[in-house]
C-alpha cells in the first residue's frame, strides 16, 4: 500500500457532507499514466496550445502542458485531467463533479489559435457552438 501512496495522488472530496460507514470521507485515489506511446508530439501547431487558457470575459478554463496533462482554473466542479490532438482536433479530458455524481469524459473539438503571446486566443468548438478563450 505505501507503493500505491506513491503512485496515486489521494483526492478527498467532502461530496455534500456525505460520510462512508465509519464516518470516513468519501475517497477518490486517482491516477494518470501516460504511456510512452502516447506522449504528444509538440509541433509548432501543437506547441501554441500550451498554457493557461480562460473563457473570454470569464476568471476561469484550462492549463494545458506539453506532457499531455491537463488542469482546471478556479473550477472544482469540472477537472481537466488530459489532453491530446487526434484527427486534427483538440481532444481534452475531465472529470465532472456535481449534484453526488461524478463522470469522466472526452470530448474532441475543432480548433485554431489565433494571435500571439499574451494576446493569443484559443477557438474551440463544433458547428454552431464556439467557444473563445484568451491566453492568460
């Protein structure tokens, strides 16, 4: 077990004041392997993509870094986790926490990066629903 402590980063969540049997706090041991198979390959395209990114006109979004690993900016309701380009599209992975449920999912998005630096923006989206973040 204290291989495991090492390996796997512990996430106790209070999920609405809800206890285990033994007024333990519910548990959630989570851990991302990437596999070497599946490091990204940082293109130029690709490397434009790393960093934090907030939803125009909002405090929060998503860091993304160039291991392929993903995490959430001021938001504990949904946690980025990963992220990956597959078919030319920007495929990132979260965990949603809500309402005594939670989900993981991947959802995979057109993008274009536009701008450079601080002013750089991040496009995503498919058909009629686009969002814009702002590189932070």
């Amino acid at each position: 077990m204290k291989w495991e402590k090492f390996q796997a980063t512990d996430i106790c969540l209070d999920m609405g004041g809800g206890k285990n049997p033994g007024e333990s706090p519910i548990c959630i041991v989570e851990k991302i392997v990437t596999k070497p198979e599946e490091k990204l390959k940082l293109d130029e395209k690709t490397k434009k993509l790393i960093g934090p990114w907030l939803i125009e006109g909002e405090d929060w979004g998503f860091t993304l870094y160039n291991d392929g690993t993903a995490s959430s900016i001021n938001s504990t309701t949904l946690i980025y986790q990963k992220w990956s380009i597959k078919n030319e599209k920007l495929c990132l992975t979260a965990r949603s926490i809500g309402n005594h449920n939670q989900s993981v999912s991947e959802e995979c998005l057109n993008y274009r990066v536009t701008g450079k630096d601080g002013k750089a923006k991040l496009n995503i989206g498919n058909g009629n629903i686009k969002t814009t973040y702002n590189r932070t």
